[in-house]
C-alpha cells in the first residue's frame, strides 16, 4: 500500500490499532482460567499450604514465554506483510512494545479475575474495562475531542499509551518523511488523530507498560490475599415431614421402609402396555484405540442376544456391574440411542415398536434430571401435560389430572418453588428425582423407564424416590428402573429382576420374592456360590456373586447356566406369550406425530421461554443495566460530536461511537446469550427426545423471546445517545438509527445462538464467534474504509454485517449533507462519505434489506442446527 498522503497514513493507523487490540484481547483468557482455578487456590491458601505471593508470581512468570511466542507469530506475520516501516530497528522496537503489552493485558484480566471472582461479575467488569481502554485509547475518539470531565480516563488509559507508543514507532520511520507544508507526513498524520508525535513518547509508552504490569499484579496479589470466596448457594427448600419414611438405626446410618399408596385409578385412564424384547444386539463401530491393540473385528458390540420382557403394575430392576450395559439397553429400548447399529425384535403389546407411537405412551425418566432451571414445579408439570397430552384433554381435566401426579409424586408443598440449576439453587437432588418422574406422568405413559433414580441420594431421599415409584407402579403402569447397589429396603421394593453381566449379557430374568428368597435360592443352587449371611444384603451378595473373577473361580459361565435353566424356559414363554397381540386389540395408531398442532406447540414453548427470560436476571437485568450504562458513558463521552462534521475527524469521532458500541454492546449480548442457550438446550434434547414438539417452534420461541428485550434495550438506548450526542432530531433519522441499532444487536443475539447450535457446548462456541468478532471488527469499514481494502480481500467486507451497520448508520445521519468540510477542498460531507468510505445514501435500501437477510440467515441457520445436529451421544 501507498505512503504518499494522510489518508493512505489512515490505512496503517487502523491497522496498528488492530495489532494492539488484537494483543490485548488475547490476554483476556486469563480471566477465565484465573476464576477457574480460584476454588482450589482458596482451598489451598486457607489450609496454609502457601502465601499468597508464592501463587501469584508463578501465575505471572509462566505466562513470560507464552508472550514471547504469541507476539512473536503475530509480529512475524503481520510486519513486513502489512508494509509497516522496514528499518529492523523499528521492527524489533514494536516486538518489544507489544510484549510488553501482553504482559500488561494479561496482568489486568488476572486482577479483574481474582477480583470478579465470578464468571458473571468477572465478564462485566472485564468488558468495562475494555469498553473504558477502547473508547479512551485516542483511536475511536480523538485526544482534542475528549470532553473535560473524561480527561483523566485518556490518560489513565493503558490503550492511549499503548496506541501513541506504537504511532511513534510507525510514522517516524523513513517511509512516512515526505514533507508536507514543511511538516513530516507522519508529524502530520499523528497531529491530526490527536497523538502526540515526539519519539520519545515510544518509550514513555514502554515505561508505562512496565508500570501497568507491575500495577495490575501488584492489585492481583492483593485480590488474591484479602479477597474469599463467593458462598455458593446451595439448595434448601425444606418439605412438610414426609409420612410413610421411617428412619432408624442401622450399621449403614438408617434402614428406610419405602412405603406406597394402594393400587388406585387417576383422572385420566390409560391403556396398560407390555414390552418384550428377543435376541437384541447393540454393536458401535469398532474404536480406533482398541483397533491399534489388535482388535480385528469391524463392530464392537455391547449387547450380546438379550432377551425379556416387563409387564404392567411389575416394578423390574434393571442391575449389573459397571459396563454390564444396563443403561445401554434401556437406551436401546425406549429408542433414545443416536447411534450404533440395533438388531433383534421388539414389541409393545404383541406389536411390532415403532418409535413415534411408543414415543407418546411411554417416559424416559433421565439419571441428570434435566429441567430448565428458571420454571417453577408447577409450570414444569402444565408444560409437559399441555404438550404431550391429547389434545382432545380439556384444560380443567389437565389441570385436574396434574394435581393428582403431584400428589403422587409428593410435589404439592413446592409447586411454587423455582427449579433451579443442581447443586446451586433451587430443589435438592431428591426432589429435582420427583419432578423427572412427575414430568413424564403427566404425559400419562403406560411404560416408563428410570435411569438410577436413587443416584446420589442418601438412604432417607431414596426411600422417598422409591415411594414415588412404587406409587407409579401402583397405578398399573409398566416401570423400569436401573440401579446400582441399593439397599435391602430398597432393592426389596422390586418385583423382579433383569441381572446383566459385564458384556452384555443377562444372567438372571425372574421374580425377586419375599426378602428376594427366588433370586437367593437360584444362586445358591449354584455349585460353589457361598451361602447369604444373616442381615447381608441380598443385592450386594448377588453382584459379589457373579463377578468375573467368581466365575474363573467356581469354573462357572452364569449366562450359560441361566440359559439351562428352567427360569429361563419359562422367561422364553412368556416373551413368546407376550409377543402374539391379545384378541380384539388393535396397533398404536395417532394420527398426527405430536400432540399438539404446529401453533399450540410454538405458543407453549414461547410461554415457557416467556417465564425463563422473565426470572432470569442474572441474564436479562444485567444486560438492561449494561447497555444503559454503556448509554450514559457513551452520551458523556461524546457529547454534542453527533452535530459536528465540519471535519474528517468529527464524522470520525462520531463513526467511532457508533463502531464502539455495537462493537462493545453486540460482543455482550452475542456472548451471555451463548451460556443460556446451551443449558435450554439440553432440556430440548431431553423434550424432543419425549416427542413434546418439533424443533422449529423451538427454534422460533428462542428467537422470539429475544424481540422484546432487545427492542426496549435499543430504544433505552437510543433515546439517551441520541440525544446526548446531538444528532439531528428527525423522525426519519431517529427511526433510522433505531433500526439499524435495534437489528445489529438482534443479529449479534441471533449469531451467538447460532454458534451454540452448530458447537457441542457453549465454550466452543464462544471460541468460533470470538474468531469471527475479530473478523467483523476488522472489516467493519472503521479500521480500514471499504476502498482502501485490497481487492482481493474486499469480498469479506460484503459479508461482514458490521460493515451494514455502520453504513447505514452513517448515510442516514449525514448522507445528505451538501454543505463544504473544512478541511477537505472543494468537497462536501456527502461526497467525502462516497470518495472516503464508500457510503452513498441511495443504497439505504440495499443496505438495510441485507441487514435484516443476517437476521433471517443466522435464524434460519439456527433453526436448521437445532433441527439436524444432535451432539448428544448415547
């Protein structure tokens, strides 16, 4: 590129700003990784395994040589490829610069890390600061344009020291000594941004870096020295004192009797379902690891020929050791797999299974009990029955029918109660249990499998877990359930048991009996298996029993001995009973696949989206009070510049306040939407999975709700930039700047949802959206006007919708100003926005259609991401 005037020195002025921000905000990881090892440090200082000094200074040296090399691939490329000033001298001096830079960044978002000590906290104040080093760095707002009263945060600013080092370096080299008017072209260029042009300002520049490095990790170690922990919330919302759960004394902390109601109907009849299943095999590609170990065969398979079957009003128990494939058979039956291969004959009823009809007469009760965290019991139960029940259900039968499961499932005392995210606020783990299993029987189900519903529970919440099933049981519905080492009073609490063996393989198909005597005496018959001790439990001694090392042992194949058996004779006949449809019964049959019309599913998942955006403000609240913040920071920071464009630097000032803020906003609100996603995400796989609804009214709830926040976020925030910043006041241009701020936030919403939709999980996400801000900022058309792009990279411009942004934000507050600049001859405003930036008036058409095209695109992209990518692996 060409070094003959100020406007080619505009050029490398924007790219020298990039290089700084660029080096700058790669610092910012330290945020994350500081908060992220901030419990274990606590931990640590607090039991006195270290001063505080003696972690901090390691935190700082360990990042030296990861500076050297991350500076040193930017400089490397960038210097000579760019066409910075050739002189070695000036090439190592800006290596050095940067360095130093880095240095200072890092130690800045360690301090605001350790001082955060909250991801939510942390982030905010890092984006202040950002927002603070941004505006304030003498690029987006000229030194001579700073209003009094923000005078200090210039020069408190480590980007003004930074930016005017950098400057220096730059354009007192050789290639910018042209003389122009008896000036340097570079004196010139630098005087006209409002940076001091001395060479000595390179190394007051570097002198301030160092002081900002030893500043900040002088700050961090304080931080990290009088500074504790956030308390973390935990949650305890206390019940009414269950009835039917006696706890007394016993060498294991308490023996719990799991008690239940009587056999009883329900509101809604249902019509009883069997499910037997013969010769299943489940096999996955074999993995690269076990093919380097000499594996030859092309599958691995985890299910080897299993057979059952599980009837009405039976509680069966689901057992095996680690890796028996209990859960993975579960999986295979209820349909929930998203890959591998499946053979074997399954039927409901004597009919052949097909999953979207068993999807609506059958539950899936999950060990995570995923629930969106911001609904209360009650709107989590109404969900659920509104769009999986039939809808010729009437709303007062529903309404009824959802009273009765939550006197079933012992709900009543916390219908109010928020659900909140595990192990952090809302409902303990044993009733988050009770809600998974409410949830599916409001859909009124005939089959229903539990994975471990008494998971991490101690004895008292299990035996309350189970009370609910078995009351399920009860009801003569079909139950299932997984579960690993219960005790006596709660594995007794099962009719029968479906024993697997690592492999894949069963080994005992039968009933338990009174104090489990069937499944004891079948073991013992076996030659060599020792005798149950008085009081041992029945589970424990079964799965001692029949490990592979017992079976090397006793010389005995159980699965071989199962299969010799008489049980298992009688398990065929009645698999082969169970597999002949009844007289006079007919095959699931729904006319439509869901419950409800397209419609009712997009106003119920905009109803739930509604309550969740509402009790979350953490989300909402937060991002209201940043962007009036950022508002009012903005309106003093530039005040009455929307007035001036006598000037190449007013339009510049006034430009860079509107690259500022939907560089800062949009970066915010497409970063926090990310974490939200991601967690209601996991409900929709969950939810689709259940045959609750189809992924478009998802997709367009999620995109829905975000209308109304970030429309009264925009107007709050034009109405106070607007008028501080004294644009024109017009109902065309007040309407303009409306719309084009109100739809650049909605596509920074819309692009961060997208990026979550096409990721496994919100990190990955804000890695690839992170990338491509970088991209967007940089050929946004303020760092680098459209013209002066080189060709064959100007494509990008087109495809940035920053770049829509700022011009029409732009032609439509000046584009249409005749009147002369001051210091451009013989050239109005209109025709410098042309000949500078490329921007003309009569494309505002074009240019606000293809903006509103990014809202559609990124939209469309997330609707079809939700829809297609499942990065749930069962």
């Amino acid at each position: 590129m060409s070094k003959d005037n100020v406007a080619d020195g505009g050029v490398y002025t924007g790219a020298l700003f990039f290089t700084v921000i660029m080096v700058m905000f790669n610092g910012m990881s330290e945020l994350a990784m500081t908060i992220y090892k901030l419990p274990v440090f606590y931990k640590q200082r607090d039991m006195f395994f270290f001063p505080p000094w003696a972690y901090a200074i390691p935190s700082w040296v360990l990042k030296i040589p990861i500076t050297f090399v991350e500076v040193g691939i930017w400089v490397f490329l960038t210097y000579y490829v760019i066409g910075f000033d050739p002189n070695v001298s000036r090439f190592l001096k800006q290596y050095l610069l940067l360095l130093v830079v880095h240095q200072a960044a890092s130690a800045l978002f360690r301090f605001i890390g350790a001082a955060g000590r909250n991801m939510i906290v942390a982030n905010t104040f890092g984006l202040f600061a950002l927002l603070l080093l941004f505006a304030l760095g003498g690029f987006v707002l000229s030194r001579e344009d700073v209003k009094s009263w923000w005078i200090w945060g210039y020069y408190a600013s480590p980007l003004m020291y930074f930016q005017n080092a950098i400057m220096v370096n730059e354009f007192t080299g050789h290639s910018w000594s042209r003389m122009v008017n008896g000036t340097k072209l570079g004196v010139v260029l630098m005087e006209s941004q409002g940076f001091y042009p001395q060479t000595y300002w390179y190394w007051i520049g570097v002198g301030a870096s160092v002081g900002f490095i030893w500043l900040f990790n002088i700050l961090y170690l304080a931080s990290l020295t009088y500074l504790n922990a956030f308390d973390k919330p935990q949650a305890v919302l206390p019940e009414l004192e269950d009835e039917g759960v006696a706890v007394g004394s016993s060498s294991t902390g308490g023996d719990v009797v799991v008690t239940g109601n009587n056999n009883r109907g329900m509101v809604l009849p249902f019509e009883p379902h069997s499910i037997t299943f013969d010769d299943i095999r489940y096999s996955v590609d074999m993995p690269p690891e076990m093919k380097a170990q000499g594996a030859t065969e092309d599958r691995l398979e985890l299910l080897k020929g299993v057979s059952g079957a599980f009837r009405p009003g039976v509680l069966t128990a689901l057992m095996g050791v680690s890796g028996a494939g209990k859960t993975t058979l579960m999986d295979v039956l209820a349909g929930r797999k998203t890959g591998g291969y499946i053979d074997g004959e399954i039927t409901i009823s004597g009919y052949p299974k097909n999953q979207a009809t068993f999807a609506r007469i059958s539950g899936y009760c999950e060990q995570n009990d995923i629930h969106s965290p911001n609904v209360t019991v009650y709107e989590s139960l109404v969900y659920s029955a509104w769009l999986r029940l039939p809808k010729e259900v009437e709303s007062e039968t529903r309404k009824m029918f959802i009273e009765e499961v939550m006197e079933l499932v012992e709900l009543t005392n916390l219908r109010g109660a928020l659900v909140g995210l595990p192990g952090v606020n809302g409902l303990s783990t044993e009733q988050r249990k009770r809600l998974t299993i409410a949830v599916e029987l409001v859909a009124n189900p005939s089959i229903i499998f539990m994975d471990e519903p008494t998971s991490g529970l101690d004895a008292r919440a299990a035996a309350i877990v189970m009370r609910t099933v078995r009351n399920t049981v009860n009801t003569g519905r079909t139950v299932v359930c997984t579960i690993h080492q219960p005790s006596i009073d709660i594995f007794e609490a099962f009719d029968e048991l479906f024993l697997m063996k690592r492999g894949g393989e069963e080994i005992y198909v039968g009933p338990l009996g009174r104090q489990s005597t069937h499944l004891i005496k079948y073991f013992e018959s076996v030659e060599g298996v020792s005798k149950i001790k008085d009081g041992y439990n029945p589970a424990t001694w079964m799965l001692e029993a029949t490990t592979s090392a017992q079976e090397l042992l006793l010389g005995v194949d159980f699965v071989d001995h199962y299969k010799k058996s008489d049980l298992y004779q009688r398990n065929k006949a009645l698999i082969k009973e169970l597999s002949v449809p009844r007289p006079g019964t007919k095959d699931l049959y729904f006319p439509t696949q869901y419950s409800q019309s397209f419609l009712t599913q997009c106003i119920a998942c905009l109803w739930k989206q509604h309550w969740s955006y509402w009790r979350n403000p953490p989300y909402t609240a937060v991002r209201f009070l940043f962007t009036t913040f950022i508002a009012l920071i903005f309106g003093t920071m530039f005040w009455d510049l929307g007035s001036k464009w006598k000037t190449q630097q007013d339009l510049l000032n006034a430009m860079g306040s509107m690259y500022a803020s939907i560089n800062f906003l949009g970066f915010q609100y497409g970063s926090t939407v990310q974490p939200v996603v991601a967690i209601e995400r996991t409900v929709f796989y969950r939810e689709r999975a259940a045959g609750m609804y189809s992924a478009l009214p998802y997709a367009f709830s999620q995109f829905l709700i975000e209308i109304p926040y970030v429309f009264v976020q925009s107007v709050v925030y034009g109405l106070i930039v607007y008028s501080m910043m004294g644009f024109d006041w017009t109902a065309e241009k007040f309407f303009w700047f409306l719309f084009f701020f109100f739809f650049s936030l909605l596509y920074f919403v819309l692009y961060g949802m997208m990026t979550v939709a096409v990721t496994p999980n919100h990190n990955v996400a804000a890695i690839i959206s992170s990338f491509f801000y970088g991209i967007w900022n940089l050929f946004s058309g303020f760092v680098i006007p459209r013209p002066r792009m080189p060709i064959w990279v100007r494509w990008y411009y087109w495809a940035t919708p920053m770049a829509y942004t700022l011009y029409g934000m732009i032609v439509t507050q000046f584009g249409e100003i005749e009147d002369f600049m001051s210091d451009q001859a013989d050239t109005t405003v209109k025709q410098f926005l042309k000949d500078y930036f490329g921007f003309e008036r009569s494309q505002l058409g074009l240019v606000a259609g293809v903006l509103l095209g990014f809202v559609a695109l990124f939209t469309f992209i997330f609707a079809f991401s939700i829809r297609t990518f499942n990065f749930q692996r069962r």
